[in-house]
C-alpha cells in the first residue's frame, strides 16, 4: 500500500494506457449520458465530435481506475472530499490510448482526523497523440503509515 508518508510533493506517476471501444463508449453512455454523440456516429456526424466520441464522464472513469489500479501498489484511500477545475480538453474516440500522468501538487496532514494525510494530485489524462483530453485536481483522503 501507498500511504500519505510515501509521497512527496513532485513525485510523478504515468498510468496506462487504457482505452475504451465503441461498444463500451455506447453502452455507458445508454445508461448515464444518453446524448447523441456518445451513442452513434449518425448521432455525431453533424457536431462538433464528427463521429462517436467518449462520455467525458467515461473518461473520467477510465482516468478513475488508472489512478486506483494502474500503480504496482494501490493507495491507501481513504475516499475524496471532492475535485477541482475538471476540464475536457479534446474528445476521446473508440479505442484511444489513454495514459494518465499524476502529480502530487500538495500534501497536508488532516488536523481532524490524525489517521490521514490529504494529498492534492494534478491529473492529465492523454491520448496516444499526447494529446490532453481531461484535466483536474484531485484531493485525496490518504491513509498514514503511522497515525498521530
């Protein structure tokens, strides 16, 4: 397990890649962002997309489980307060290769809870163009090695 104490402001991870197909895309977005461009080409030939593009929420996922699951340890979470300046920079298409790079942008141990550590992590999520697609910072709720 990675706790708050393994980490330092700087560090910097890149996970992935990940991707998603078509069927996927359409089958997440049927369920929770039913708008056209998320579920057909026909339904994005005349948008700004052009064809099928991801559910910037299905990227956010797929960044999600990078960032839980695609470190040889997984973090000691403890959850998440929240999330800031979440960005969809560029679409993402049926079977994009998507890395994510995670900085730790700021740490502080919690004053109310000495159990844990909040971590701020800078997250850039790419295609393999290199190519932006979603940003965000990210506080999370980190498990200490040795409380109090």
């Amino acid at each position: 397990m990675i706790h708050y104490e393994d980490l330092d402001v700087g560090d910097t991870v890149e996970l992935g890649p990940t991707s998603a197909s078509a069927d996927e895309m359409i089958a997440f977005a049927k369920r929770y962002d039913p708008q056209p461009f998320h579920l057909s080409d026909e339904g994005a030939a005349k948008t700004y997309f052009g064809r099928l593009a991801a559910s910037g929420w299905h990227t956010a996922a797929l960044t999600m489980r990078l960032m839980m699951t695609g470190r040889n340890e997984p973090l000691a979470s403890l959850g998440s307060p929240g999330f800031e300046n979440l960005r969809w920079r560029k679409p993402v298409y049926p079977d994009d290769q998507l890395t994510a790079q995670v900085t730790v942008a700021s740490k502080r141990l919690s004053e109310s809870r000495p159990e844990m550590g909040l971590v701020q992590f800078e997250v850039e999520t790419r295609n393999q163009d290199d190519v932006v697609v979603m940003s965000f910072l990210s506080t999370s709720m980190l498990a200490r090695r040795e409380p109090g």
